[in-house]
C-alpha cells in the first residue's frame, strides 16, 4: 500500500514520516503490504533484516515489536521493546510496547505505570496540537491491548480506567469503546467493584486545598502517578480526609495497585461521620481488592484426588472380582451410577475407567443425602494395575474415604499434590452443594395448575441447600474475613463490615428471591439487624447499586423504575431487577412494552412451572396488544410442559409450532434446544419419514425430567439455564 508521507511517523517520534524516516517509505510501504496479506512471518524477516542494517530507528523499533507480539515471540519483543525504550526514554510508543510486554508477563502494576507514562509522554509532544493528538491515536491500540490483558487478570480498576481515558479523550470509535466495555464487564467483576467510584472534590477552606487541587488536577489531566504522589503527601497534613483517601483508593485501582487501594478504602470505611451502608461497601471495595491482589489467599476448599490399589488375581479371576465389587457399589445405597464421556479421555490419550460412581452421605434425617465425590473405577490395564480413583473437595473426599476403603478393602494412599488442581472459596462450596434426587417409582401425572413433581424435587433441592448453608456459614473460616469464621469476626467493628459486605452483596446478587432469604437468615443467626428501606425519588443518581434491592420501589416514578431494570440486569444486581420488574408489572401506568420486559424478567426468575406458565399466559396477552410473534413464547411453554411431564399439552404446542412457526428459523433453532434439553434426539427425529410434530410427540418422556446433578440451586445462583437461554451478565460502565 501507499504510505501518506504527511501521517505520523508509526515509531512515535511526533513527527511526520517525510521529516523524520523518508528514506525508509518503501521499505515502510512493502512491511504494510505483507501485514495486510497476513504475512506475518515474511514481514517479521523483513524487519529484523532492516533493523540490522538501519539500527536504532524508532518506526523500525515499533513495527519489529508489534509484530513479534503478533507472533507470540514474547522474549524477543521484550528484548527488542527494552532496547527501544533504552535509546528513547521519552518516546511514547515505546513506552506504551513496553507496558504491553510487561502485562503479557503479567506484570500489571509496571504495565500500568509505564502505560501512565506514555500517555504523559504523549500528550507532552511538541510542535502543534495537532502532533500531540497524532501521538496519543497511536496509544489507542496499545490501550486496547491492555484493556483485554486487564480483564482476563482480574484488575478491574486498570481496565475500566483506560475505557474511561479513551472516552474522555474522545480516541478510537465509539463501536471499539463498546467493544472495549464489553469485554470489561463481561470479565467476571466482583459486585463491590461494580459501583463507580469519581474523583472527590474537597470543599472547606482548608491549608493544604491548593495541594489536594494540583492533585487533582494532575488526575483529571491523566497523570495519574503524579496525582497518587500528591495525594500520598497529603496524608500527614489533611488527616481523616475522606476525599484524599478516596482517590487515592480509585488511583490506586486504575494504576493496578489492588493491596495499596484496599488499605485506602479501609481507612476510609474508619472514618467518623461515614453512614453504615457507606462504611460496608468501602469494605466490600477492599475486600474485592484483597481478593485481586491474592486470588488464592487461604483458607481455600481445594480440589484432590487420590488413589487406592485393588489386591486381584490375574487373568479371568481378576476381571470377576472387579465385576463383583461394581455389583457391591451398584446396590450400595450411598452410590449410584455417573455417565461419563469415554470419547473425551482416549481423546486425551487416556485410558478411561471401567465405570464412575457418585458418592452420597449415608440416609437420615429430613435432608436428602449430600453429593460427596466420584468414585472412578479402573480395570488392569497394560501399564497401570486396577485402582479405585476418588475425586472432590477435600472435605467431601476426606467424608467419602471411610465409606469406599470400607466397601472395596482398599486403602487410599494420600492424595497426590498436584499442580493446577482447582480450589474454590469456603462460600462457594457451600452455595454449590448437591444433593440426591427421590424420585417416586411411578410418577403421577402433573394437575393442571398444581406442582409438578419436577417442582418438588427442585424445592426439595432449595430447601436442603439453604438449610446447610444457613446452618454452616456463620461458622466457616473465609478468607475475606481473613481468616476467621463470620460468628468470630463480629467480635470487633473491622470484622463486623466485613461480614456485613458479604451479606449485603450476598442478598443483592442473588438471582432468585429464596437465595436471598437464604443470605437474610443468616443475618439474623449471626444476630444482625437487617438493613431499612432506602427512599429516593432519583435513585440512578443518588443511590449506589448496592443498595437498590432495598429500595422503596412504590414511590418511584416509571421512568426510574425503567432504569433500576434494565441498569440492575447488566450490572448483575439481581434482587433489585426482580423487584423492579414486580413493580412495573404492577404499575396501571406501564406500557405493554414495559410490561413485556419486566414479565419477562419474572418468567425467568419464577420459582414454580405453576408460576412462569401463569406470566407466559399474561405475555400472550401483551403479545397481542404488541402485534409481536407468540413463536418464543410457544417454546418457552414447550420447555416447561416438558419439565412437567404434560403430554397433552406437549402434543397440542408442537402441532402448533409447526401449523403456525414452521418456517421462522429462530423458533426452529430454539425448538431444536429444547428438544435437545429434554434428551430428543433430534437429528434421529428429523430423519424418520414423515417425521413432525407426531413424531417428536411419541419421543416424549412420560414423566416430568429431574435435574441432573451439577445443575442445582445456588444461593446466588438460579435454576440451571436452560441452553441458550441465560442473559449474560454484563457490567456497563456508566
């Protein structure tokens, strides 16, 4: 391609390329040309070779760097983005490549610094305005870069805060900005982090205001660790600032500095005249903080497995002794049968095990028996002796092991210390506990309008999980309470926040109602008062999300209930999207458009087939008033007449799907899902001749499907999404 000698040199020179590396156009012209022809490898060559014969030329420099990130050769870029650096010290793009280098080798916190520095660097270029602009463009994609490395790491703050700088800046598209948010937001951001923090402002006439506002107008500007240093100093002089220590806090984020931040939030959560719920969630940021700057910290409930040789004569012999001992499981009342996917282990290059077992606690009491671990049953084979093989969480395996060693005569050696192996909070363990599904020997019929036995087992399911979470929780030692179990941590006003930020987002998040009063049962065990209604008539702008579960949502006018919705789904606050929408819905005011969302949102949420068939019943009515297809909505009953077993029902909507929808693909498409759900094999079905809305009839199950295990309820959670049916979760900046 022709290379405009008027554009900025690409090595970040502030320069055009006519006055700075002319004589290196063609050369530039053929490098572009072989870029675009996505020869990455040929181009790399090529700039290596004129590198050596031109040495130290910043758009040589660059474009070698560029491309052998491109290529994964991270060593060399590095080596090569030092030696740019070194020769340019100032230069923009090489600082900008070398914050790249440092973020691939996961180096956040010097990525983020060397980044500060390019972008000052950048918009100190001399020469017009006009150079200083070209200077930053060039950043746009280095930024972007660092916005997914960000992300994929785990700090937010770096992230959201270069999304922030492109805005205020008005640099790259508003598509790649979306782009950019999205990827932010989609990135798993803890609820704490979720609110957006600004800069403070300090008001007051105090001695050291002229300092706070060069340092602020250092932040403001984008020269961030000048305006960290500045408000640093200010800590022996302005004393309990909760303006300094506030932004000191979102520097620290945006700089990648997650421990030096918590410390920040919790001298701020410290502060005399700071209410309860500010106090919390100043702890809940420091905690989330905690947790970025340590993911692993302890105690953790980690993943293992151990082994456990079988004793068995050769040949015949020992083969009947295996089958023996699977006979003994099979009628062991504590196991039963797991499928497993053979295919995926000889894929892997390993031999798979005869049979797998899920291990439960043994019978008793009212709460169905808890999933424990799996058992893995291996034969002889040519380099391996037969083996029992039992895998879970530590406390779940150390449960089981008694019970198996018992029933095989075995002994498990102690478990291997494996790298990599999986680990997960105390939390999380006792949200996503399992547990055995009863189902009758003859299930009756569902009754139009009553529970279905498909409702049952998942009330069944919800109960026992809250019970054991409500009963265990405040005696578990967390790390996010540094240790210490809840019922421990109460014991000073420190702990007592730190509790109450993990009930508060606990009961915020929770995707369904009952997992929220899980989370407030807690709260009263542990002798908490629970927190009052908040009233505000503008709570999108005075109220953090947090806080929007308890809001006073009868008083609001429509256009905020409008925003809580749609503002709480993205953001992930559950409860408060629930309440919301229930409130919509309710309202004589709403527009068939409005009630169409919020129903829809409730559908979703709905505990009982009872209750999201009642909501699909008044979404057709709206769909009437819309003039909008009742396709989605015949799937949607579909899927749940399935869950319940409703033969009838089941026939009369696949007859209408194909009368009415036959040639819409995406009810097609969402058919094909549900069908596939419901364990239809589908393209079986499409091959019979004369294959319809019959022929899927006869393929239906008798009775209601029960879940399968691994796709309970969660306090926090929800009931298992259907396949493609799950709205992702996206934080949107705001």
């Amino acid at each position: 391609m022709t290379i405009d000698t008027y554009a900025p040199c690409p090595g970040g020179t502030g320069k055009k390329i006519k006055f700075c590396c002319a004589d290196l156009v063609g050369d530039l012209e053929q490098l572009d040309t072989l870029v675009e022809g996505d020869q990455l490898s040929a181009a790399l060559d090529q700039v290596k070779r004129l590198d050596e014969r031109h040495p130290g030329r910043p758009c040589l420099l660059a474009t070698r760097v560029k491309l052998e990130l491109a290529a994964k050769q991270f060593g060399e870029a590095t080596a090569t983005g030092r030696r740019f650096l070194e020769a340019f010290p100032d230069n923009a793009v090489a600082l900008g490549q070398a914050a790249v280098t440092e973020a691939v080798a996961g180096r956040m916190q010097e990525a983020a610094a060397l980044f500060d520095k390019a972008r000052e660097a950048a918009a100190a270029v001399g020469g017009a305005e006009a150079s200083a602009r070209d200077a930053l463009q060039h950043l746009v994609r280095i930024a972007a870069t660092l916005v997914q490395a960000a992300a994929q790491t785990g700090q937010t703050g770096f992230a959201q805060g270069l999304v922030d700088w492109l805005v205020d800046s008005s640099l790259g598209t508003p598509e790649d900005v979306r782009l950019l948010a999205a990827i932010v937001g989609s990135s798993g951001v803890p609820p704490a982090l979720r609110t957006r923090v600004p800069l403070e402002e300090v008001a007051g006439d105090h001695p050291w205001r002229p300092d706070f506002d060069v340092a602020l107008g250092h932040a403001r500007a984008w020269r961030l660790a000048r305006a960290l240093t500045a408000f640093r100093g200010l800590k022996g002089v302005a004393g309990e600032s909760r303006e300094v220590f506030t932004n000191i806090g979102v520097l620290c984020e945006m700089l990648a500095r997650p421990v030096e931040a918590s410390e920040a939030w919790l001298a701020v959560s410290r502060m005399r005249g700071l209410d309860r719920d500010e106090a919390i969630e100043a702890t809940g940021r420091a905690i989330a903080l905690e947790t970025e700057a340590d993911p692993d910290r302890s105690p953790q409930v980690r993943f293992t497995s151990m082994a456990a040789p079988l004793t068995l004569p050769a040949g015949e012999e020992g083969a009947t002794a295996i089958e023996l001992l699977e006979d003994k499981i099979r009628h062991d009342p504590r196991h039963e049968p797991a499928a497993f996917d053979r295919s995926a282990w000889v894929a892997r290059g390993a031999a798979p095990p005869r049979s797998a077992w899920r291990v439960y606690e043994a019978e008793g009491g009212a709460t169905p028996p808890r999933l424990l671990a799996t058992l893995l049953v291996f034969g002889r084979q040519t380099d391996r002796e037969p083996e029992l093989v039992l895998q879970g969480f530590e406390p779940d395996v150390a449960a089981a092991r008694p019970t198996i060693e018992s029933l095989a005569g075995c002994a498990f050696a102690a478990p291997a210390a494996l790298a990599g192996m999986p680990a997960t909070t105390p939390t999380s363990w006792l949200l996503n506990a399992q547990f055995r599904t009863s189902l009758p020997a003859t299930p009756t019929p569902a009754v139009a309008g009553q529970p279905a036995l498909v409702d049952t087992v998942m009330d069944e399911q919800r109960k026992a999980l809250s019970s054991r979470f409500i009963a265990a929780w405040p005696d578990a030692e967390l790390p996010e309470l540094l240790g210490k179990t809840p019922r421990q941590a109460l014991a000073d006003a420190d702990g007592a926040r730190r509790v109450e930020a993990l009930l508060t987002e606990g009961e915020a998040t929770s995707r369904r109602r009952d997992a929220a009063d899980a989370w407030a049962a807690v709260r009263a065990r542990l002798g908490l008062p629970a927190p009052g209604p908040v009233a505000s008539p503008r709570p999108l702008d005075e109220v953090p999300p947090l806080r929007w579960h308890r809001l006073d949502v009868v008083r609001l006018d429509l256009d905020q209930l409008r925003g809580v919705l749609v503002t709480a789904i993205d953001a992930g606050f559950e409860r408060a999207a629930e309440r919301a929408a229930e409130a919509i819905a309710a309202r004589p005011d709403a527009t068939p458009a409005d009630r169409w969302e919020a129903l829809g949102v409730l559908e979703d949420r709905a505990e009982t087939t009872v209750r999201k068939l009642e909501i699909l019943g008044q979404l057709r009515g709206i769909a009437k008033d819309l003039k909008a297809g009742t396709g989605t909505l015949d799937v949607a009953e579909l899927r749940i007449r399935l869950q319940r077993g409703d033969q009838v029902e089941i026939a009369r909507l696949l007859e209408r799907i194909q009368r009415e929808h036959g040639r819409d693909p995406r009810v097609l498409q969402a058919l094909a899902e549900v069908l596939m759900e419901a364990g239809i094999d589908v393209n079986a079905l499409a091959g019979r001749p004369g294959a319809g809305a019959g022929g899927a009839t006869a393929a239906m199950p008798g009775a209601a499907t029960a879940p399968e295990a691994g796709k309970l309820w969660t306090p926090g959670g929800g009931e298992p999404p259907a396949a493609g049916g799950e709205k992702k979760v996206i934080w949107t900046p705001g």
